[in-house]
C-alpha cells in the first residue's frame, strides 16, 4: 500500500474527492492512504509513520514547491532522483519517478534535479538564489527531505511528486506567508489583515494564487494518470 504525505489540505484535495483534508487526516481508498501533515519536518516524519503504522509499504511525497532555477516555471513537475538536507542527500526510487514521468503529455514539463530542504519559507528572490548556490538544487520545500529520510531509515520506496508553485524571480508577498499556518491550514482571515496593512500585496498575491492554481492542475493530473497507485513497486510489508 502507498502512503501519501501531503502538507496542505488544498494540496491533498487534488488525490480526488477520497483524500483527507486536515491536519492528522488519515484516509485511504483500495491501496491507497494518505494524511494531511502540516508545515515542516517533524510534521511530515509524523505523518509518514502514521501511514507505515496503518499499513504503508512505500512513501510519497506529494505537493508543492519553490523553483531555484530561474528556467522552472510553475506548473512543472518535480521527480527528483535525491534531495538535499544541509550536507545529507538522499537518493530516491529513481525506476518509480520514472514510471511517472512517462504520464507526461506533450508540452508538459518535468524536472529530475535534485530538491532542497528548508526550514522556513524561502519568499525572497535573494534567499532564494542563496540557497541555488548553496545546494545546487533546483527547487526547494519543507518535508519532502523529512519523509525521504524517514523512507531510508525504514527500508521503503520513496518518490517525490512536487510541482513548481512560485518561479525563482517571484516573491512571496507577506499576505500569503501569513495565510499558512503551522497545521498547513489557509487562514483568510490572517490574510485580509495582512492586506489592510499591505494593500500592495494584492497584486502579487493574485499572481501567486494563479500560479498555485496551476500547480494544483498538474498535481490533478499525475493522480488521475497514475491511479490506483500512482505505479508504486508492489510490496507485500515494509522492509525493515
């Protein structure tokens, strides 16, 4: 069975109408689970033993994230073959992200660089192109290294299936820091407060909503193409 780690509600409701939609969520339809985990590293390895505790076998690490190489454009698919913690890289199943990458359609863009991690949001351009030089890395999140790792101490397959939300040249205005909270839930009211002090943020915080939006679209579709089981290996039990 795959278990599917996912940050944000908004993220885990692209798996379909069966996914869990709040923090601790755990849901699952034939030979798939998946949960809700909330922002950062100790969220998503709880979450990813949640899953091998009621029956995963294999781990995924689906989402968003942030482009560092100005050529990412939002909208293309990530199926890094490791990610980087600091000096730790950690390989990935590079057979699996290449079985997903062959639902790819014309025109649709993928990348196999390796992922960062970081421990806060990266919402400028300069913390952005730091951590590029830094890592080499061509995008970033908060919990793919997380349950990555976790799949490693634990035997298990790990894939990353992330898309590109926000370009390297784009700033994160403050109102959409501000929206997420520690449990990976939107606040709109966190935001509206944030727009009345920064009413320049609105622009920017339409252009990153679209760009989310699009995200969301890709994420959509590489669920639909890979169900029932996003073309995970087949493994009777976890290999401890």
């Amino acid at each position: 069975m795959i278990g599917i780690v996912t940050p944000l509600g908004l993220e885990a409701k692209c798996l379909g109408s069966w996914a869990p939609r709040r923090r601790g969520d755990v849901r699952q339809q034939g030979e798939r689970i998946a949960i809700v985990s909330g922002v950062g590293w100790r969220a998503a390895t709880e979450a990813a033993d949640k899953l091998v505790r009621n029956g995963a076998t294999s781990l995924i690490s689906f989402g968003t994230a942030g482009a560092l190489d100005r050529d990412l454009l939002p909208g293309t698919l990530l199926l890094p073959r490791r990610v980087i913690s600091g000096d730790t890289q950690i390989p990935l199943d590079e057979s699996w992200g290449e079985r997903i990458a062959g639902c790819l359609e014309p025109g649709e863009r993928s990348c196999q660089e390796p992922l960062a991690h970081a421990s806060e949001v990266q919402a400028t351009v300069d913390q952005k192109k730091r951590l590029r030089g830094k890592s080499g890395a061509a995008a970033v999140d908060m919990e793919s290294a997380a349950v990555a790792a976790f799949a490693t101490e634990h035997g298990l397959p790990c894939v990353v299936v992330r898309v590109i939300a926000d370009a390297a040249w784009t700033p994160l205005p403050d109102s959409v820091i501000a929206a997420v909270d520690e449990h990976g839930e939107i606040r709109a009211g966190r935001v509206l407060r944030s727009l009345v002090t920064k009413p320049q943020d609105f622009g920017p915080l339409i252009s990153v909503f679209r760009s989310f939006r699009r995200a969301q679209a890709m994420l959509e579709r590489i669920a639909r193409r890979t169900e029932p089981r996003f073309l995970a290996p087949v493994l009777d039990e976890p290999r401890r």
